[in-house]
C-alpha cells in the first residue's frame, strides 16, 4: 500500500481542493501519511497568486524533493495554482517533478498516478471551468471542530492586479442543496464552526438563480443541527446588501464577521484596479452595517503601491482606515504580476517604497488595533478553545475573529479544557492585536 503526504500551500480554497484529493486518493487505498520521510508519494498543492507565494511554491518542491535522495520518495506531484500557471517552467527547470497537475485535474489525481506506471511527466491541463463533481469524497484537514465549505469556484470581477480569472475560471456557484448536504455530512463528523468560502462568496448563486442567492444560502445553512459558528469569508463590498446584513443579524449562529477586501481608498486609483465600487460606496456599506449590527467585526485587506500610486492617494488610504476604524486590517505591497492589466500600466513603485506604505498603514492600524483592544477590557466573550500552550493556559478565539488570519485570546482556567471548547472568558488584558482573560 502506497503512503501519500500533502503539503497544501496558499488560501483555504485551495486547501479544499487538496483535501478533495486525499479524500479520492484514501477511497482508493492509499495510505495517507504526515511524515514526509515515510512518503512514497508526495502532492505539494502550491499557490500561485502573488510573488512571495510563489516563491514559497518553489522553495517547497526543492525541499520536498529532497526526499527523493533522504527518503522514500518515488513520485513527485505539483499541483495547483503554480502548476497551471507554470506548467512548461516547471517541467523543464525542476526535472525531479513527475507529474503537474493544473486546477482543472485535481479531480483526476488517481488516474494521474496511474498513468505514472507507464510513463514519466505527466502534464494534466484539463478545462478550468469544470463542472463540480458532488461525488467525490474530501478528507477534511482542519482541526475536528471547524471546516470550509466551498461555495463556489472561479472569479468575473477580474480586478487588473489579478490573475485568478486566468487560473480558475468563470465563476460557477454549487447547487445549494448540495452545499447545504456537505454542511449535514460536516456537522455529523462534530464540525462546530462552518468557513464559508468562494473567490466572492457574495456573488454566488447569480448563475445558477439569475441573483446574489448567499443570504438564502445562509438561512439554510444556520438551520444546520450541531453548527455553533457560520463565517462568511470574501465578500466584495459592493454586493454586501442590507438583506445580506439582516439575515446575519437574524441567526444567534451566523457570526456578525465581514470580510471585506475595499484593496484601496482613492477612487482614481479604485478605478485603475477596475473595482466596481468608489470610496463613497465602501463608507456608506460599513455604516449600514454598523448600523444594523454595532459589534460588527469589520476586517479588510488594502494593497499599497500600486502602479500610479501618488502620496496623496496613499495618504487617502491612511485617513480612511483612520476613520473608520477597522477591527482588523492587513496591507500588502503591490506585486506586480505578469499576464495582468496592471502589469501593463505605467507608473510602477520602488519596492522600497512600497513597503515603506505598507509599514506605515500597518503601524496606524496597530494603533487602532490597541485602542479597540483597550475597549474591551472588562467584557466577556465566547471562546473557542483551539490549543493548550502552557499548564492552566490556553489559545483560542471569538466570533471576530477568524483561523490562522486574526487574533488570538489566551485564556487561563483553573480546570482542563478540551480543544473544541466554547468557554465564557472576562477579558483582563489588552494587547496590540491579541487579548488575555480568564475562563468565567
């Protein structure tokens, strides 16, 4: 029996797809395995988004092929995102690759290997814009008490600085019966906190219905028995409606979290990136929001140093983030990417620059950051308890916050905790992006 190890790289998109991989892979008989060493096969599931992501991609599968000489390991696979975007490199610069699986073929990785047997190199570059096979099965990697559910695939929005349209196709929603099945399947295994994920979860269901169908989806979803936490990731501002926000309000289970990439404040520069939304539209959303839910936690991304980028259009950004006030930020430099619009612009920054931006923005949001903090201080929240770091102390994390990407709280309680736990914690302590308290 052949052992199998994964190692998936980039967002928790493509996660789902590697899980989906292992999941064939374990109904075939393989054995699915974490220590590399062991592997006879090895899937590096990589990430080809922007440059520091690639970079990782690359260096991973260098390291990983090592074990071809340290190891067991007697097949090599590359898939994903840098497999479809650099397919020919890849083949011809890093020759210990056996087979390099695009976003499209994913769903055929056991006859990849098979095909293995007989020769050497595969190149598999089957149609992005696949159709989604219910069928197959998905070994969830996650911890036991939380998991993704995707609801959708590819991207229409093709923002210039982009290139996901090229890589993963029109966007195509899943059936919601279907969806809403995985959530039963998922909430059977004892998941409690549901990550609801699409490149633009706010647009799904626009091709299939012939409208924006997420707030009936999530109606649906927060009838789910056993689901504790429903999180809604990727919602591009200008498809966040009033009814979208009142069903979040609704349900006690759905978490009042908006994840809201604006990528920019200054409308000339909004534009040069073909955002379909203005400085005005983001600032009139977050009210509207803050309206109907106060405690809304707002998170964002922001890219600086985009081609053309003056200092007064970056300074726009700063003043914007300072007045409204986001729970949760994170800026990144600009990467210039081959095969975008952006790409093909003039005006294009230092990289010093760039990151200087970047560490400035960063450092008024730490600012931020600590007064919101501050405020809480003295409140109690739900906490789900995610790792015991020391004796009577633990990590874990509030509705507002969500896995890997925001903050934390460490909780100290006198009895034992179990990972998976939902405790009531007083905050006592605030710090610059985390919190502390104590297990009521």
């Amino acid at each position: 029996m052949l052992k199998i190890a994964l190692e998936s790289l980039g967002c928790s998109k493509n996660l789902v797809d590697a899980e989906i991989m292992m999941g064939i892979l374990n109904r075939k008989g393989y054995k699915l395995v974490g220590d590399f060493s062991e592997a006879d096969i090895i899937l590096v599931n990589t990430c080809g988004f922007i440059e520091s992501a690639k970079q990782e991609s690359i260096d991973t599968i260098l390291d990983l092929a090592q074990y071809k000489v340290d190891g067991n390991l007697k097949i090599l696979i590359v898939t994903g995102c840098l497999a479809q975007r650099y397919s020919e490199e890849l083949k011809a610069e890093i020759p210990e690759i056996d087979a390099i699986v695009g976003t499209g073929s994913y769903q055929q990785i056991d006859e990849i290997i098979k095909d293995l047997e007989k020769e050497k190199q595969v190149v598999s570059l089957n149609d992005i814009e696949f159709a989604f096979n219910e069928e197959l099965p998905r070994y969830v990697t996650t911890p036991n008490h939380m998991a993704y559910l995707k609801i959708g695939e590819g991207c229409d929005n093709h923002c210039t600085y982009c290139i996901i349209p090229k890589l993963r196709g029109k966007y195509r929603s899943r059936k919601m019966e279907d969806i809403v099945k995985e959530a039963k399947d998922l909430a059977a295994r004892g998941v409690k906190e549901l990550v609801v994920i699409a490149q633009d979860t706010t647009k799904y269901g626009f091709d299939l219905y012939n409208k924006e169908m997420l707030p009936t989806l999530l109606e649906e979803l927060a009838k789910v028995e056993g689901i504790k936490w429903i999180r809604v990731m990727y919602s591009y501002p200008e498809s966040i409606s009033e009814e979208l926000v009142m069903v979040m309000k609704k349900y006690d289970n759905i978490c009042n979290y908006f994840d809201m990439p604006i990528q920019h404040a200054s409308n000339r520069i909004l534009k040069l990136m073909n955002r379909k939304t203005t400085k005005e539209d983001i600032l009139s959303k977050i009210e509207m929001i803050r309206k109907h839910i106060p405690d809304a936690t707002i998170r964002t991304t922001i890219i600086v140093g985009f081609p053309g980028e003056t200092e007064e259009d970056f300074n726009e950004v700063v003043e914007f983030a300072k007045e409204v006030k986001f729970d949760r930020l994170g800026a990144f430099a600009y990467s210039r990417e081959e095969d975008t619009p952006a790409d093909k612009l003039p005006n294009h920054i230092e990289q010093e620059i760039k990151e200087q931006r970047r560490d400035k923005l960063m450092l008024e949001q730490q600012k931020i950051s600590q007064e919101l903090n501050e405020a809480k201080v003295g409140n109690t929240y739900e906490v789900l308890i995610e790792e015991q770091i020391e004796d009577k102390v633990y990590i874990g994390r509030t509705q507002g916050d969500a896995e890997e990407i925001d903050s934390i709280v460490y909780v100290k309680s006198e009895d034992q905790l179990n990972v998976g736990d939902f405790v009531k914690v007083r905050i006592d302590k605030a710090l610059e992006y985390d919190l502390m308290g104590d297990v009521l």
